[in-house]
C-alpha cells in the first residue's frame, strides 16, 4: 500500500512544467456540492478555459453517461471526454465523434450479460436505485447510494458489490454511485486511446506529461500509473480503502481544489 498523497505544495515545478495533459473526473472533484446541489462552480469553470486556452489538453473522465458526454464534448471548454468508466470517448471536430473502447459484437454481448445481472440484483437487493440519468447510459448500470436517495450503509455497498464481482462484472465505487459493466476496459484503458489516437502521445513513453486529479476509488486505475496524480482534498475520507492512493493532495476539496491544482499547474 503506498504512503498517504504529499500536500500539493510539495510538488516538484520541473515535475509540473512537463504537463502536456490533464485528465479529470467530473463528479465531487470538477464539482462541488453547494445546498442547492452539485454544482460546477464560476472559479472551477474559469479555470477550465485557463486550462484549455493555455495549449494543455484537458479530458474529463467520467463514470456519467453517453447522453451527458454528448453535452460536454459539444459545449465545454475540453479536447475530448471520456464516458461511462471508460467505454467510449467523444470529440468535436466538424461534427461530434465518438470512438468506442470494444467492437460492436462485444459490446452487444457484454449489454445482454448485464440485463441478466440486473435481474439477479434487483432480487437480491430489492431496496436499490437508479440515478436520474441511468436513461441516458448506454453500457453500465449504476446503483445511486446518495445523491438522490438517503445514504445507503457501506456495508450494503459493498455487499452489492462483492455480489456483482462474484457474477464476473466489473465494479467501480465512485462518490455518488456504484457503476457495474461487463467489458474489459476502464477509464485508463480508453485515456491511453485518447492519448495516442488524438494527441499523439505514447502512454508509456509520455507518461510524465500526464496529470489526473480526482476524488473516490474509480480514480484509482490512474493512481496506480506513475503519472503526476492529484485527490482534491475530499478523497480523504477514501484513503483506508484504496490499494493506491494519489502522489498529492489540494487544501481544498472538489471544484475549488481543481481550481488550486489548475493555478498551481498554469503558474509553472
């Protein structure tokens, strides 16, 4: 298990000054939750077009579904966005394009896989819900645990998915929800694309010029890489149960520490 994350401020500038891409999640780490909801705030959307308008690619990389990524790609300051875990990646260029992680017959066998596992986990856990943009989702079924529903005990989380893991699905917890797919892939597999097919970069040869910041344990497949990472400082609360943790960590937690690491990653 590796050492708890650096404060920011320890960073190395050479270490910064090699950034050429920052990849981000959305949720609770772009975000922040304000008492009228998640809410992407003014300084962290700021940031956003310093981050863009400066030459660094900027990705977020998302467990939210293809319906919203469609949005993003369209109308945000980003070089491409990576959906639902890592099944698919969207771009503009003169039209919107979007490039999957697996071949069409997989991706349809892997889709039938997961409606016979919703079955078995509505009988199992008859009490579970679907977010509000389940609709929107073409590959991963998601299991809302509080951001529209009251907070379901950790014990049942993980019991829902251990049961999952057991029927050979993937899982991944994220702040909000539990996402479950069939597919081998996850949100690193489909940024390694992203890197080599849109700005030619090798992911093993370029990894120095690589960033990642986020905030819960579907995070952890670019914690694991020897990338320069970054938790807004609201992951702390998930730092016992991730096998690999972030190199550092912001003062602030969600969009307002993605504002810090932005000015702190800009002013090198």
């Amino acid at each position: 298990m590796l050492q708890n994350p650096l404060p920011l401020a320890k960073a190395v500038k050479k270490d910064l000054s090699k950034i050429k891409a920052l990849f981000f999640d959305i949720d609770d780490t772009f975000s922040s939750l304000t008492i009228k909801g998640s809410k992407i705030l003014p300084q962290a959307f700021d940031a956003l077009w310093k981050l863009y308008n400066s030459g660094i690619y900027v990705v977020p990389v998302t467990g939210r579904p293809a319906g919203w990524c469609d949005h993003i790609a369209r109308m945000w300051p980003v070089h491409a966005v990576v959906g639902e875990n890592g099944a698919f990646y969207s771009f503009m260029q003169d039209k919107l394009v979007k490039k999957y992680t697996e071949q069409e017959n997989i991706r349809k066998n892997n889709l039938q896989k997961l409606e016979n596992l919703k079955k078995n986990l509505y009988k199992k856990f008859p009490f579970i819900k679907t977010p509000s943009d389940q609709f929107y989702r073409e590959f991963d079924f998601a299991v809302d645990f509080c951001e529209d529903v009251p907070r379901l005990k950790k014990s049942k989380i993980y019991e829902l998915i251990n049961f999952a893991e057991n029927q050979g699905a993937h899982v991944k917890l994220s702040s909000i929800h539990i996402n479950i797919w069939y597919g081998e892939y996850d949100k690193w597999t489909c940024v390694e694309k992203v890197l080599k097919e849109c700005f030619s970069m090798d992911p093993k040869k370029n990894l120095d010029q690589v960033a990642y910041i986020g905030d819960s344990p579907n995070d952890e497949p670019f914690f694991e890489k020897s990338l320069f990472s970054v938790g807004v400082a609201n992951i702390e609360k998930f730092l016992p149960d991730l096998k690999f943790k972030p190199k550092y960590i912001t003062k602030q937690p969600s969009g307002l520490g993605f504002t810090e690491f932005a000015k702190v990653l800009l002013s090198k």
